[in-house]
C-alpha cells in the first residue's frame, strides 16, 4: 500500500507544533502552581499541550495519508 504525504495538512500540524512551543518559551517564566491552586501559567500551558497534541494528530495523518 502506498502513503503520499498531505502537504496542506502535513504544514497546518507543524504550524501549530511551532505555535505551541512558542506558547511554552513565552510562559517559560509563570509558575504553574497546582490544579488546585492554579498559578498564572496553569491555563496558557495547558493550551499549549491541547494544541501540540492536535499539531502531532495533523501531522501524522498529514504523513500516512492514503490515496
């Protein structure tokens, strides 16, 4: 079986694999603190997780689209 790479697809999830981690180096310096008591890096970085998971989703089935 042959894969061709998606490059609309493939692009979207490193755009926002990159914009997670410029999410991570501009927060880098809030504490995070605990869910219980949340710092003022809690929210921002918990985003930046959700978007880098969906960054790695898009690309790999950027990467083992099937024609």
């Amino acid at each position: 079986m042959l894969h061709r790479v998606d490059a609309k697809e493939l692009a979207f999830g490193l755009f926002l694999i990159a914009l997670a981690l410029v999410a991570f180096a501009s927060t880098s310096t809030l504490s995070v603190g605990t869910a219980a008591d949340m710092g003022p890096g809690f929210v921002p970085r918990a985003l930046a997780w959700i978007i880098l998971t969906f960054g790695a989703v898009f690309c790999i089935t950027g990467l083992l689209k099937v024609p």
